[in-house]
C-alpha cells in the first residue's frame, strides 16, 4: 500500500491508497447477460486475460407504465437499422460490396458468418460500440469467431481507408438488442466461450 501512494508524475500525479477493511461474499457469479453486455475489446493475443473495458454512456430507457412482455419474434433485420449503422441499408450493401474481393477469402473452415453479417457485425462494433460477446449473441455466433471476424474486418476496413465513426450519441435502437441479447442468454443460459 506504501509503493502505491508513493507513486508520483513529472506531470504532478498524486497516489493516495486506503486499505478496504470491508468483507465481501465469495463465489458471487455474473450472469452472462451482464457480462456480454460490458464495453469490452478483447486484445487478439489470449483476449481472455488481455481487453480494453471502454467508457460507454448508457442509453437512457423510459421505464415501462405496465408491465409488458416482450415480442417474442426477433426480427434480424433490426441490426442494418440506419440509425445503428450511420448509413442507409444500400450504403452498408455498397460498402460490402467494395470489400468481398480482398475480405471474403476462404481458408480453412467455412465461416460461421456470411460476409456481410461480418461486416455488418464489424459496422456495428464500431459505430454503437458493441463489443464482441453481445454481437457473438445478436449473430448466433461464439465469442471467438466474433472476435477474428472483427480484428480481421478493421484491418480490412483500415487497409481501403475506409472509416467508420462512432456515433455521436447512442441509437435508441440500442435498447432493442440490449433487450435481445438479455432475453437470448438467459434462454440459452450461456454465451460461448473458448475455454
């Protein structure tokens, strides 16, 4: 605790620590949902142990006035909403278009993903800064491919010059998938993982 309050900048940054005396209940467990639904980048080296957890503002969702259940169809067209993507449904169709020659490569196992849901997925991440384990959710996909077919898609994306940015405030829209990837893992009981 000394070394840490000890700690200084030659910017003048100042370290205070403090022991927690507190006790905290052991073998708590996050629910999948909660975990899918952190602002989490996973590094590409061992992104179990290596991520980013990134600031995200939370959309601000009107309590219902009555309880309501939920639509029980999903419908899969919700994710090339434009107000998600930034650009209209023809706009996302040119802009994977103008990527399948140098992206849509085969090697290997067939993809779990067709092209343009992994551009799609990637438009997604980048722009509502959806992370990997709720898109692995939306696209019925595991974590792990979702997270290659992210790191693959911006190095594609960076390689044309082409930029997607984020948006300035979060879509309203945002609340639907939260609802969806909360509803389907609960469901499922379960996010795939790699382990």
């Amino acid at each position: 605790m000394h070394s840490i309050a000890a700690t200084t900048t030659r910017t003048g940054l100042r370290v205070t620590a403090e022991l927690d005396t507190n006790t905290y209940p052991t073998g708590v467990r996050i629910k999948d949902a909660e975990m899918a639904a952190l602002p989490l980048t996973r590094h590409a080296f061992h992104g179990d142990w290596n991520y980013a957890l990134h600031p995200q503002p939370s959309p601000v969702i009107p309590a219902a006035r009555a309880p309501q259940t939920p639509d029980p169809q999903w419908n899969q067209a919700l994710l090339s909403e434009p107000a998600l993507t930034g650009m209209t449904r023809r706009q996302l169709n040119d802009l994977t278009e103008a990527l399948a020659p140098d992206g849509d490569i085969r090697r290997g196992r067939p993809p779990r993903l067709t092209f343009p849901d992994q551009i799609l997925a990637t438009v997604l991440h980048l722009r509502a800064a959806l992370a990997a384990e709720p898109l692995a959710v939306l696209f019925a996909t595991s974590r792990t491919a979702m997270h290659r077919t992210l790191l693959k898609n911006r190095r594609l994306l960076e390689t044309h010059g082409i930029t997607i940015p984020p948006a300035t405030t979060p879509p309203t829209a945002l609340a639907a998938l939260q609802a969806r990837v909360q509803t389907q893992t609960s469901e499922d009981n379960k996010i795939k993982t790699t382990c």
